[in-house]
C-alpha cells in the first residue's frame, strides 16, 4: 500500500482569524461570545482584527466557552508531527 505525504499547508491564520473561524463555525456572533466569555465585544472585535494581542488569560477563557484547547487560539500555524496526531 503505498504511503500517503500530508498535505501542505496552503492559507496562514492568525490568531485572531482563528477565533473568528472558531466562533463562526459555532454560530455564535460576537455579541453571544461576549456574553459567554465576560469579555467586551469590543475587545473580541479587537482581537479578531489583530488589533490587540489574545493573551493567555483571554485564550484560556475563549477557549473554553469555543470548547477547544487554548493551544488553538494561541498557535493556529502549529503543525503536528505525524507520529503525534492521533
């Protein structure tokens, strides 16, 4: 069987294009993320715009109410060796 090569990486996201994409793939608008994290509008408007760094305690509290690691937020280029993705 003939071994298959991981595909390249073709878009770069940052950090805030990866909350947005994580927020919009869950329906919640920015106003209902607001409301589940404490954290301003503003500042998650401001965040996804690049505006303002995530931060740790910020990705922490995102990442929970977007139900995934913070790792996610905070290093949305990271690639996994092979022999670690299970």
């Amino acid at each position: 069987m003939k071994e298959f090569r991981p595909a390249k990486k073709r878009v770069e996201v940052t950090v805030g294009e990866s909350v947005r994409i994580l927020r919009e793939l869950q329906e919640l608008s920015q106003s209902q993320l607001s409301e589940l994290t404490g954290i301003p509008q503003a500042t998650i408007s401001a965040i996804e715009n690049g505006r303002i760094n995530l931060g740790v305690e910020r990705a922490k509290v995102l990442a929970r109410a977007l139900k995934c690691h913070p790792a996610v937020l905070v290093f949305p280029g990271w690639e996994v060796p092979l022999e670690h993705a299970a």
